[in-house]
C-alpha cells in the first residue's frame, strides 16, 4: 500500500503565526487561578454528592426519624 504525501502551501508560514497560549504575554497567572477555581468547583459538588447520598441512606434505614421540611 502506498502512501501520499501532500503539503499545503503556506503552512510552514502560518504555524510561525501560531502560539501556544501559554506563550501570551500577562498569562501568567490566569491558568494557575483556573486549575484552582476548577478544583475547588470539583470538590464542593463532590461534598455536596456526599451529603445527598448519606442523607438518603439515612433517611432509607431510619424513615421515621427524618424530619421533613
């Protein structure tokens, strides 16, 4: 089986145009306070999972001592 190769014209020049954008000056610090608001997101809806389901496994072996609002 044989395979082609093509090349586009241009290409080589337009990848010189292209950053990466941690390459973008003043984004320093902008990708660090993500990682850390995601993370904190992550784990206050994993908390808040935890109490839902150990609330309903209590309240499905102690049905009459939950108190309904």
């Amino acid at each position: 089986m044989r395979s082609e190769v093509t090349t586009q014209p241009g290409l080589p020049e337009a990848k010189k145009l292209v950053r990466r954008t941690d390459e973008v000056e003043d984004m320093s610090g902008l990708r660090k306070r993500w990682i850390a608001l995601l993370g904190i997101g992550t784990i206050s809806l994993s908390l808040l999972f935890v109490w839902g389901f150990l609330h309903l496994i209590l309240a499905l072996i102690f049905p009459r001592s939950v108190v309904v609002h």
